[in-house]
C-alpha cells in the first residue's frame, strides 16, 4: 500500500470490472482499469440498426428481479423500454408456417408440459448456493444435457423443442454442458417461467438507446483511470505486491502496473490465458468448459411494419439460421428493429459463413417467417463467436466435470488476485446482473479485507 491508499488494478472494463471500480474509487482505492479492447462494455455493445435506431448487439434484456442493474439504470439516468409482445407470434415448425396468440411453438401440449415438469425437478433439486453439493451434484455433472435428453425424453415434439429452448436461454448446444450446469443456471436466473417470460419476467424491459450505455457512463464516471487497448498477458505477484503486466505492442513495448490487489474481471477462458506467477491452485476453466454460442442480426425498417399484420415479431423456428426473431424498435416506433438470434450448434455453422451467405440466409429466412415485409434497409450481424476478448457468449457454458472441479473455487482469492465478472456469480451467473453483483462482492472483500495467504512462488509454480 501507499501510504493508506489502496492500489487496485482491474483487468477488464465490462460490467463486473466497471461496477468493482467504481465502489473501489468511492471506498477512496486508487484504481487503473485495463481493458483490452478499444472500448467498455465487454458483453454489451450497441450497434447502428438503421440510420437512427441503435441495438443491443450483446446484452439487452432485464426484468423485476435484476434489482441491482435497475438501480444503477436509475442512478445513470437511463430509461427502460418495454419489450411488450403486442399481436402474434409467427412458428416456423418443420417447414410449416403459423401465426398464434400463444407464445409457444405448436408441438404436442402435453409432451411439452412433460419437458417442463423434468427440468422443474432438475432444477429444484440444485443448490443455488452450492451447486457442488447439490445431493446428485456428482451424477448431474457427468452427463451432458444432450445425453439426459436422449436417455430420458422420448416424445420426438419435446425433444425438437428441447435445444430451441436452450438455444434461447443459455445459447448452448446441448451437447455442451453438464445438466448440472443447465439445472443451476435455470435457477440461478430465477427459474424457467421467470428466464423464459417476457411480461413480468427476464425479458420484461430493455435499456432506452442500448445496455452498453449503462457502461459507458460508468465508463464516463471512472474517467482517465481506464486503459483501453491494453490486454493484460501476466500477472506476477509477491510479498509486496502485484506487477501487471499488458501486451507489447507493436514497438515491442510493454506497459506495466503495480498494485496492492488485482481484480481479474474477464471470462474463464480467457483467465485462463493469464500467465499467473505463481501458477494458479486451481484453474479457472477446463478442456471441458465452452463458449456459449450466439449471432445476433438485426433487420432495419422503416417503421415496425410487421406489426401493420397484426404479428408481434416474435417467432420461433425449428430450422436455422434464425431460431427466435424478437421486436427490437424503439419504444417511440421511430423506426423497425427485427433482432434474429442464431444460437448453440447453428451459431458455429453461420459464423463461418461469409458475410455475403450469411445476409443472403438471414433474409431468406426473415421472409419465410413473415412474407409481408419488404426487404429492410439495413443489415448488421453481431458475430460473438469471433470475438476473442469475450470466448462465450451469452456466457462461459460448463462441461461435465466443471461445477465439481471449478466451482468450490470460483471467488476463492490467489494471493492478490481476485475475481469477478458474471460467471463468478452465483446468483444470475451469466446475466448482467451477475455481472454487477460480482462487482460488488469483490470490491466489498477488497474494502474489508479478505485476506488469502499469498502464494509462495516455490509451492505454487506450474
Ligand atoms: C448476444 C448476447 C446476448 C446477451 N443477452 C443478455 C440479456 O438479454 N440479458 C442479460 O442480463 N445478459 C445477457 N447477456 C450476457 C451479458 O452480456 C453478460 O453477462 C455481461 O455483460 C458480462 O459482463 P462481465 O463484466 O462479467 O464480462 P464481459 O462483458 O465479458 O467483460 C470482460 C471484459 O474484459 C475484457 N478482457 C478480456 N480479456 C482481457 C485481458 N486479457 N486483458 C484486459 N481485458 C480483457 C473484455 O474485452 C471485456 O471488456 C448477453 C450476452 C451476449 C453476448
């Protein structure tokens, strides 16, 4: 320490980085944020729809129980818009086209109702504090969801339904994570019929003029203490404090920075990049850890002409690249925002795709769903697959294993180093408000102090 002062270095500017330095700087820390790309925000990114409408090309929908993100929306002086499901759904079910009241996919009632009722006992018996020792902890975290599927689902409507609905939720391929991290997601973020509601549920609002200005006015507030464009490649630690240290650039030059505490606020994958000396005890990721896979497109129009037909934009379909389409205009109907999301195992094949295809796929698609529109005038893909400071989007997915290995250790300090960021967070792991409760955790244990031995370098080399 100098003097009194704290000295803190935060490895990443998105939400959970920005929400921790912004309650360290209040604690009266001395704080530098480095973030590696040339922007805030991480996972929340706003990106031009039309000529005036800006979208959510990362995060964008919140409801009732994000208690902390809505008081930070109030703090910054943000407005929500409503997400407001006006008219019918189009279903686009094997080949078939239909237009419903119903926000579900005509598939067999019952054997969905079935679904439900397994995966509400899947999820019941997690424990949302310690999915780890969860009673069958062991068991649901050596099978795969796709596995549980096949073992235990039989009817062939709920097992179309089956990835449709994880592809929406957590953007997984079911063969990507363990049912113990399916089970504690879904109760993480407050249940199934709250994740999967918009009225009253995680999808009830979204921010006015996009998520990612929530960043940008904690961003605002920080000022001068963040870095951009300065990835952090080690973090090297001692007795008397920490150095880190960023890339080279292209000169070949360094930069470095001394702490008396680190907060590592990025994806596990991308910890996991760190060069930590000492080593780490414990990992942050595994081989059997995923990305979450997600595309989003937007569609620009004019206004929101499909709602002329009396259809909400909300659709489903059971074939790609488009499996949901949701209503993302502006609340003043200033323009017409048709946001496509492609998901799980589809997201991998459509982010390979050149630019071209993937317009010319994402059109034909939006046409099949809903014939009346005409062509929009604007076209943007948002491609998180590629994006190699966030490796999982909406979120890290855990493999079978993970919870077991990863989880007991998750917000346990190394030393100096601490952690954050939505995965780290037990409550809405993945969401940004996850996100912002890590960053109140860590910035809480650095103001009083929770000590952890520091690793003695001999011990803990890898
Ligand atoms: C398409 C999509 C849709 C989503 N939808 C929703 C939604 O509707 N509702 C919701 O609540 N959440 C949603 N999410 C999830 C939400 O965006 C995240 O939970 C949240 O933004 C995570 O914040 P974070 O600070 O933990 O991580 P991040 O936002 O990933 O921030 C980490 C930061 O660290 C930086 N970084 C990485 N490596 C380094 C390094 N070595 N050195 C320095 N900096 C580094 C990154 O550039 C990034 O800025 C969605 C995400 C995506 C992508």
């Amino acid at each position: 320490m100098r003097g009194d002062t704290m000295r803190v270095v935060i490895v990443g500017a998105g939400l959970a980085g920005l929400t921790a330095a912004v309650e360290l700087v209040a604690a009266g820390a001395e704080v530098t944020v480095l973030e590696a790309r040339d922007r805030v925000g991480g996972r929340m990114h706003g990106i031009s729809a039309t000529a005036t409408a800006v979208a959510d090309g990362g995060a964008a929908y919140l409801g009732v129980r994000h208690t902390a993100l809505l008081e930070q929306v109030e703090e910054y002086g943000l407005h929500l818009a409503s997400t407001g499901m006006v008219g019918d759904s189009t279903f686009l079910v094997s080949d078939r086209r239909t237009t419903t009241a119903s926000r579900v996919p005509p598939l067999d009632a019952v054997a969905l109702g079935d679904l439900f009722d397994r995966l509400e006992d899947l999820v019941a018996s997690v424990r949302p504090d310690a999915p780890w020792s969860s009673p069958q902890a062991e068991r649901l975290d050596r099978v795969t969801a796709a596995r549980w599927l096949a073992d235990e689902v039989t009817h062939p409507d709920a097992r179309t339904f089956f990835p449709l609905f994880l592809g929406e939720m957590m953007a997984a391929d079911p063969a990507a994570i363990s049912v113990l991290h399916m089970a504690f997601y879904l109760r993480s973020g407050g249940g199934i019929r709250y994740l999967n509601a918009f009225e009253g549920g995680a999808q009830q609002w979204r921010i006015d003029g996009g998520a990612h200005l929530l960043c940008e006015a904690l961003g605002d507030r920080l000022g001068d203490r963040i870095r951009l464009s300065s990835p952090v490649a080690a973090i090297e630690q001692g007795d008397d404090g920490v150095l880190v240290r960023c890339v080279a650039d292209e000169d070949g030059r360094s930069s470095e920075y001394r702490a008396d505490r680190v907060v590592v606020a990025v994806p596990p994958l991308l910890a996991e990049r760190i060069d930590f000396l000492p080593g780490l005890r414990t990992p942050r990721a595994t081989a059997a850890t995923g990305r979450g896979c997600a595309v989003k497109v937007h569609l620009g129009y004019p206004d929101p002409v499909w709602r002329q037909s009396g259809l909400s934009g909300w659709s489903v379909s059971t074939d790609g690249p488009l499996l949901s389409t949701v209503d993302d205009s502006p609340p003043d109907g200033s323009a017409g925002v048709l946001t496509g999301f492609v998901t799980g195992a589809e997201a991998i094949a459509y982010s390979a795709l050149p630019g071209d295809r993937q317009k010319e796929a994402a059109l034909a698609h939006t046409h099949r769903l809903f014939p009346q529109l005409p062509p929009p005038t604007h076209f943007a893909v948002t491609d998180w697959l590629r994006e190699k400071y966030s490796r999982g989007c909406y979120a890290a997915l855990f493999g079978p294993g993970d919870w077991l290995q990863l989880g007991p250790t998750l917000t346990e300090p190394h030393g100096r180093v601490h952690w954050a960021g939505t995965e780290t967070s037990l409550e809405f792991f993945g969401l940004m408000e996850g996100a912002i409760r890590s960053g109140r955790r860590v910035a809480t244990e650095l103001i009083h102090g929770a000590e952890s031995a520091i690793p003695s370098r001999k011990v803990l080399s890898r």
